[in-house]
C-alpha cells in the first residue's frame, strides 16, 4: 500500500509549500523510493488558464496538455516524475465533477453535500495516483484558516482513517518570524497556526519552520512542546540563496529520516551529490553571463518562474551564474533597445498574449539580429522574431500578427484553422470564435530537426517532442520567400505542416522555437536549448577564451 504525506501551510501564503513537496520527493527518490506528487488548489477556476499571471503566475503545461499551478513545475524539475491532469485539482474541478455526476444520477437521490460527497471526490482524485509507487505527496494550496481550503482539510483528515495512520504524515509549514526591535524569534504564529489544524481534527507529524536563521533548541523544544509534537520533528526550514539547496537542508535536519522511520520503509541513505554540484556550480559558478529578459510581465517574476529556472540549469551546465536583466518591452518602445540592451551578453524573449509591449519585443529581435547577440525567443519571441525578419529583410513593411492585426495585409502569424494533431490522432480544427482553451495548441508534440542547424546541434538528433500553449501558427504562405532571405526552419511537424523552430544562418545564435522548452528542463538534465543559448552567451562574451565546461554527472541531455 502506498503512503501518503500530506502538506499544509500556514500564517502566511508563500512560504514554498511547493519548492517543500519537491524537496522531499527528491530525498524520497534518492533513497529509491517512488514518488508521486500531486497539488490540491482552493480556487473556484477549473484551471489557471485564463488567470492573470499577475494574479496567479506562470502556467505550466503537462505532456497531456493539462494548464496547471506552477508547482507542478517544481515537482518536476525535483523529481523524475512526469506530472499530467491528475496531477492538479481545484475546487472547480472538484464541485464540477460532484454536479456532473449528480446531473447523471450517480448519488440516487441523495442530498449532494460538502462531507460526504465532495470529500469523497477529493480523496478519489488522492488515491487514484497511489498506483505503483511508493509514497504521494499531497500540497494543499492556501492557508490554513482560510474557508475555501476546508473541504480538502476535512478529506485528508478522513484518509486517516481510510488507510490507517502509519501510512499517513501530516507536514506543517509555518513561519517562525524574527522581530528585529525584540531581537529574537517568535513562535507565537505556529503556534496559533497549529491550534486551528488540530482544531479541524489534524495532528501535524512535523512542523516545517521557516525563517532567517537556525531555530535554537531551546525554541525547537518549546515549538514541540506547545505544538504536541515530538523535539526532532521541529525542522528549521532555513532560507537559502538557491531552491535547489533546500533538499540538502531538509536532510541535514533530518527530515527524509523521520518520515522514513515512521512509516517503517527500510531504504538506502540519499545520493545528494548531484544536488551538491548544483548548488555548487549556482553559487561559485566558472563563470558568469548577463541574459536580458524582455518581456512584459517583468514585476511579476513568477509569470516567468520555469523559464528563469531553465535559464539558471542552462547556466549550470556550463558551470556559468546567471546575471538577469529584466528589460520592460514597453520601456524600449519608449527608449529604443539600444539604450537597454547595449552591455548583455545574450537575450531572451517570452512567450505571452495581447498586444501590449509587441513592437518593442519586435525591436529586441531586430536589434539582437543586426548586433549578432545570442537570441533566444519563445512561442511570441519567436513570433516577434519572424515579423522583425519580414519587415526589416524581406520588405514586408506592413507584416504583423493576426493577433494584433487582424487586417494586416502580410499576416505571417495567423491562426491556423486546422491541422493534423499528432498526439490525438487526427484533424484538429479551431476558429477565433472558440472557446479560448480551444483555441490552444497544448501539451507535446513531435518536432523534426533539420541536420545541420543549431538546433540539430544542441539536441543531438532529429526526433524531439515539446510542450505547446499557443494559439498562432508560422503562415506557410510566406515559408519560401523566407528561406531565401536566410531564415532557416530547422524544426517541423512530422508532416511538414507546422513550423516549430526557426534560425539564422549568418548570426552566431540566433534562434526561435514555437513551443516552451523550459516546461521540461531539470537542474539535472538541463534543457539543450538552454545549455546551447548559454553557451553561446559566453562565447560571444569571452570570444579570446572558449569555454571548456564538465558535464553534471546526471546531465544526459533530453
């Protein structure tokens, strides 16, 4: 029977519940258990997907094509795992699924409610991902107090009783904060944070505390005394420079060993070297390198959360710290590239939707263009990229999205209406009446690489499959009129029909992909893309002294 950790915050919101879940999946897995994570929200939406990033963050995209919570890209970026649409539940989810099957007559009559039936949803959805692996680790979004979060409370507090205590581990994170004027800790807030779990029926097994600086024993002892626990189960959570040393933390404070112990698993102790060399090569980086990243959501990073981790593995591959500059695409429509991007060594451009800020993410790709800077541009980066090459090369003065102009006479972005869907197996068909997740292309597909390109080079061979959430397409019409002005396509659908990546020839790195290849990249595996951009940032950089980087020992590319 497989265990289950469930994981609570409290206090305040954004502890890193997530960054929490992951860590202990990678010292699970490192002592050669299974794992299987899974994120419970409290929110009424059904997904994330049509949330404000300014709200809600970045959205990541599964294989499945499933938008999620962003921690699910922690979970894998941690863990081995592949997360998919079991993988995130909300609220909306959940009431959705109980009122379909109360529609179809599933309950008999019955008067639908929150205990049973919805509780009764939630711990399906739980153990449903218990099949073939060893533990499953649970993250319950929120705070505790908060009303809407009480539901998923009340069911991991009955899967107690469902499959017996010692197969449940109840983890609380909480905030021990320092109060500078008194010039100590305060563990008041767990405390009272802890009173109203038990309160709802659940007895933490451990208490994750975090703060600044290592809880003294004395206070250790005092948190497990009023808190009803057990001193060793009083885990400093201490904040670090990298999210990647947090599995290194959590060991040293033995948090891997008592959730073992308790559920009487006998296992090998953790591999934690390549975790080490990580955090390593992230803090004494070789080498260092400045990448710009031009975009519109820049006050809000987390709208940018797995595209600045894949930019940091990129780094560490080559044994190189990331500088970031983040660059308002607004800001250099109103000041011109030239002015912000003059001292970076490389630049990226996101993805994102809606025209605000397009014409100065058009100007970036010009100006990398015409300065050979490495340039890297993502789903509308590489959208971005392809009008700048048909205005400014190929004399296309009007060329433009149909996104942003819908009656621009050279659309060479349009939505495609239909193709050929690869990981469904058959017609796909959309119209700029559909609904707006419809109007998505999600999830991974297959991509065929061009020998001979950089992208061929960076992955090392021709069949590849990525992560897509777009609604534009490449326009075909306009393919060969590129190509003899010096675009490169080097990446297609098995088909030929959708164009995935495009390059330039006569540049030293200069390339687009349609999909997000920061979805799939891991601090130990990272993303080749990511590893050749980076690289090529530091050539370009440090032209008189090429760079000789050694491989993580996990690091076996994509």
């Amino acid at each position: 029977m497989a265990k289950y950790i469930f994981l609570t915050g409290g206090v305040v919101s954004s502890l890193g519940k997530g960054i929490a879940a992951s860590s202990i999946g990678a010292l699970l897995e490192g002592r050669g258990l299974r794992v299987n994570l899974q994120k419970l929200d409290p929110y009424i939406n059904i997904d994330p997907g049509t949330m404000s990033p300014f709200q809600h963050g970045e959205v990541f995209v599964t294989d499945d094509g499933t938008e999620t919570d962003l921690d699910l890209g922690h979970y894998e970026r941690f863990t081995h795992i592949r997360t998919n649409i079991a993988s995130n539940y909300t609220s909306g989810k959940i009431y959705f699924n109980v009122i379909k099957k109360e529609r179809q007559g599933d309950y008999l009559g019955q008067t639908v409610q929150v205990v049973p039936h919805i509780t009764d949803e939630i711990k399906s959805v739980i153990k449903a991902l218990s099949s073939g692996v060893d533990v499953v680790i649970v993250e319950i979004g929120g705070t505790i107090g908060d009303i809407e979060s009480l539901p998923f409370l009340e069911a991991i507090r009955q899967i107690r009783y469902d499959v017996g205590k010692e197969n449940v581990f109840y983890i609380h994170l909480t905030l021990v904060p320092y109060i500078h004027s008194a010039g100590e800790l305060k563990s008041k807030p767990t405390q009272h944070s802890v009173k109203e779990l038990r309160a709802i029926g659940i007895q933490p097994d451990a208490l994750l505390c975090r703060c600044d600086r290592p809880l003294p024993e004395d206070m250790k002892r005092k948190i497990a005394l009023h808190c009803n626990l057990d001193y060793g189960a009083v885990i400093s959570a201490l904040d670090v420079k990298t999210i990647y040393e947090v599995p290194l933390v959590l060991h040293k404070e033995g948090l891997d060993e008592l959730i073992t112990r308790q559920f009487n698993l006998q296992t090998k102790p953790p591999d934690l070297a390549v975790w080490k060399e990580v955090v390593r090569r992230i803090k004494e980086p070789l080498n260092r390198v400045v990448i710009a990243m031009v975009g519109k959501y820049i006050e809000y990073q987390d709208a940018y959360k797995s595209l600045v981790d894949a930019l940091i593995h990129g780094g560490i591959a080559n044994d190189a710290g990331i500088d970031f500059q983040w660059v308002d695409s607004e800001e250099i429509e109103r000041v011109g590239a030239n002015v912000l991007l003059s001292e970076v060594d490389g630049i990226l451009v996101p993805g994102g939707f809606g025209n605000r800020g397009i014409e100065g993410k058009i100007q970036t790709a010009g100006y990398a263009r015409q300065k050979k800077i490495p340039y890297f541009g993502i789903c509308l980066g590489m959208q971005c990229a392809v009008i700048e090459f048909a205005r400014n090369v190929c004399s296309l003065a009007t060329a433009n999205s149909s996104e942003f102009d819908e009656n621009t006479t050279d659309p060479v972005i349009y939505l495609m209406e239909q193709w050929y869907d690869f990981r469904k197996g058959g017609i796909e068909k959309r119209t700029s009446k559909s609904e707006k997740g419809g109007t998505m292309r999600l999830g991974a597909y297959p991509c065929t690489l061009t020998p001979d390109t950089k992208a061929y080079a960076a992955y090392g061979r021709a069949d590849i499959f990525e992560r897509h959430r777009h609604r534009y397409e490449f326009n075909n019409k306009y393919r060969e009129l590129f190509q003899s002005k010096g675009l490169v396509i080097s990446g297609l659908s098995p088909d030929g029909e959708l164009v995935e990546i495009t390059e330039l020839s006569d540049h030293p790195w200069f390339l687009g992909c349609q999909f997000h290849p920061e979805f799939t990249s891991r601090p130990t595996q990272p993303h080749p893309l990511f590893r050749a951009f980076v690289e090529a940032a530091l050539k370009e950089k440090k032209p008189l002294f090429p760079y000789e980087g050694k491989p993580l020992r996990a690091d076996k590319g994509q």
